[in-house]
C-alpha cells in the first residue's frame, strides 16, 4: 500500500487528516463524541516517506479500532497502542505477502523495510506479531 492510497483509505473512512504542527510529537488521533476521527501529523518531524506511512497507519489504526486512552490511564495506554500497532501491521505488511517475501529470498530487516516502503521498526513488530521472531 502507498502513502496515497492509504490517505485516500482514510479519506474514504471519513478521517480527516491535518498537517499541523506539534510541539512534543509527531502525530496524534482524536475521535469525537459522535465517533468522528481526526489525525493531526506534523510533516517537518517526518523525515522520510516510509515514516510517513508507518505513522499514518498507526493513526488510522486508533480510529479503525476505537484505542483511544487520555494521559491518566497507562495500562490502557499501552493496550491502545498495542491495537493501533496491530491494525497497521496487518494493513500495511499482510503475514502472507511477509511470508512470499522470506520465500523470495527477502530475509535482511533493511530489504524487508526497503521491500514494503516502511521502516526497519515497524518490520520488527510485524515479525514479532506474525511470530517469526521473539520479543
């Protein structure tokens, strides 16, 4: 999936997506009372294209699956990120075109990255979800 494609995923969700800036991060979603969802991403923290993506589908993950938390709650916090995470992987890196990808002879975390246009960390958590790797 491209950078646009996965903007105009959004667009067709009705996710309103903003480039603003941000003081202490790089981007944040917000979802109203009505269920309405919003991503704010700053592009002067975003160096590269492949950041752009990972953190565009992470956001779009907290509005697809409803984790939201406020600053008091870090349990849950941790779970929310958890689900966005998830979400992003299985948008972005499907465990079978992972799998087609080690099969091909695609196996260093930098090919990999290179290969699905994210970056070598959002690689990790794939193969850490998929289970092909530990911890």
């Amino acid at each position: 999936m491209t950078n646009t494609e996965l903007y105009t995923f959004a667009d067709g969700r009705n996710i309103l997506t903003i480039d603003g800036r941000l003081t202490k991060t790089q981007s944040l979603s917000l979802m109203d009372g009505a269920k309405n969802c919003a991503i704010v991403m700053d592009s002067s923290k975003i160096p590269t294209s492949a950041e752009e993506k990972v953190i565009l589908a992470h956001e779009v993950g907290h509005c697809e699956t409803g984790a939201f938390y406020d600053e008091n709650s870090l349990e849950l916090r941790s779970r929310c990120e958890y689900r966005a995470d998830k979400w992003a992987v299985k948008m972005l890196i499907p465990k079978d075109s992972l799998s087609q990808a080690f099969k091909s002879g695609i196996t260093r975390t930098w090919e990999l990255a290179e290969h699905f246009g994210v970056t070598e960390e959002f690689i990790l958590k794939a193969c850490r979800l998929y289970g092909f790797i530990d911890n």
